[in-house]
C-alpha cells in the first residue's frame, strides 16, 4: 500500500451483525465477505497482535464468544474495531479487510495450529 493509502479495493456496504457476531462487507468488485468477530480479533493488524516485526505475531486464545461494541471509520481508508473483550488499537484498511476475507480458510486454519501448538484453547 502506498503512503498515499491508496486501496486496491473499497467496501461499497459494511453491515455488523452482532448477534451473529460477523461483519459483511461488500465490495466495489461484487465480492462480499462475511468476517468473524473471532477472526478478526486474533488477526487484529495492531501491535499488540502482530508485533512490530516479523516473527513478533502473539497467539490470542479464548475469544470464541468475542463481539463487536463499535465500528469507527479512519479517515477514507479503513475502519476500527472496537470489541467486548476492549482491544480496539487495530486500524483494518479497506485491502486487509478484502485481504482477510479472501483467505480466510487458511488464517483460520493457521490460527487453529497455533492454538494447538501452544496447548491454547479458542474458549476463554
């Protein structure tokens, strides 16, 4: 991404479901994503979540039943999410959110690894 925060793709909707604790977004390209509230929180792109280098990424466990209080708009290029469990320092740009729906199954099959790895459980 440029520093210009140019996006390759922008959300034409963006619905939160809490019951279902899911956030839809559609895109200007037709696709649409339905993102976990679970998901999102462990792949939060914060610091506190992905570290400030390679190799730097913490395991978050026990947020099966995590769900979404807010959503905040950061200026035309990405939103912030404010969960129950109180992390809300992730800025999600357009091009992570798109990024994240497209390869969902395999950030949820990594995350379930890790857990398992690490002896983690998703429940808290």
């Amino acid at each position: 991404m440029s520093g210009d925060y140019a996006s390759s793709h922008r959300p034409q909707e963006i619905r939160l479901k809490r019951e279902e604790k899911v956030l839809e977004v559609d895109f200007d390209d037709g696709r649409t994503f339905r993102l976990p509230a679970e998901l999102l929180r462990v792949e939060s792109p914060s610091a506190e979540v992905q570290g400030h280098g390679p190799g730097q990424k913490t395991i978050v466990a026990g947020r099966r039943h995590v769900g979404i209080m807010e959503i905040e708009t950061v200026g035309h290029y990405a939103i912030r999410i404010k969960f129950d469990d109180l992390h809300d320092t992730g800025i999600y740009s357009w091009d992570t959110l798109y990024d994240m729906g497209e390869r969902q199954d395999e950030l949820w099959r990594d995350y379930l690894d890790a857990l398992e790895a690490q002896g983690l459980s998703r429940d808290p």
